[in-house]
C-alpha cells in the first residue's frame, strides 16, 4: 500500500534470499547463512518488504505454526531509510494480517531488541518478565 506522494511501497512479499541476506546485517540485524534463509523463507505465514525508487528498503514476517504459535521476526529498515515510520508500517501490516487470520487467543511473540520495544507495545506487545523469561539457542 502506498500512501499519496509517499516515496515508499509496502507490499505483502517474500523477499528473496538475496534480499533477506542483504537486508538483516545492513539494517544492524545478525546475519544468517545463505542455506538457511533458503530452507526458512518458504516457511513464512505472511512477509512483508518496503520498497524504495522498486529496491527493498526494510522488512518483516511473521512466521509460526498457523494456529497456536506465532513469532514476529526481521522487522528492520536500512539505516538511511529509518526515522520515517517505515518500521510502524510494517508492525502495522504484520499484526493486521495476525488480527485478520490467526485464530482467536493464538499466542504471538517476538524479541524485541533495545528500544525497539517502544514500537512494539504501540501495537499490544508487553514484555513477559518477570513471569516469564526469553532464552535462546544457536546450533
């Protein structure tokens, strides 16, 4: 969707691999081995991409099993590009298409890493702790 005059274009779309493994180290995010973006996209329950003059500027999806658990994951805009609501934009695409289809009390989280909770909890994310802790794993 594209607002008037608005240089931008959001659009529900898989980014492609080479895109994805552009993306995510550019915009500060960890970067991800080029067989395991290839074997995880596909898996996405709803992507996002912003666009910018038709390039990818910043991303974002949702993945999960489609009923119970879902993650937001890659939310991340290219430096140059943040500070203009595209990170909003995409939290709101994401959680609308969260609110259209996943079922009712599905449970969806994310990680939110530094201020980027601020955004978060504009759209009904709350952290978890003390109740509960996020822990993770590298294989």
């Amino acid at each position: 969707m594209q607002m008037t005059n608005d240089p931008y274009e959001l659009s529900a779309e898989l980014p492609a691999v080479e895109t994805y493994l552009r993306l995510r180290p550019a915009a500060g995010l960890s970067a991800m081995p080029p067989e395991a973006a290839a074997l995880g996209l596909p898996n996405t329950w709803h992507a996002v991409q912003v666009r910018h003059g038709g390039e990818p500027v910043g991303m974002g999806r949702v993945i999960g099993d489609g009923g119970c658990f879902f993650q937001v994951v890659d939310i991340c805009v290219l430096p140059d590009h943040q500070g203009r609501g595209l990170g909003k934009r995409i939290m709101a695409e994401l959680v609308g298409e969260l609110e259209r289809r996943a079922p009712a009390g599905a449970y969806v989280s994310l990680i939110a890493d530094g201020d980027a909770r601020h955004l978060y909890k504009k759209f009904g994310f709350r952290e978890t702790a003390p109740a509960s802790v996020g822990m993770h794993r590298t294989v």
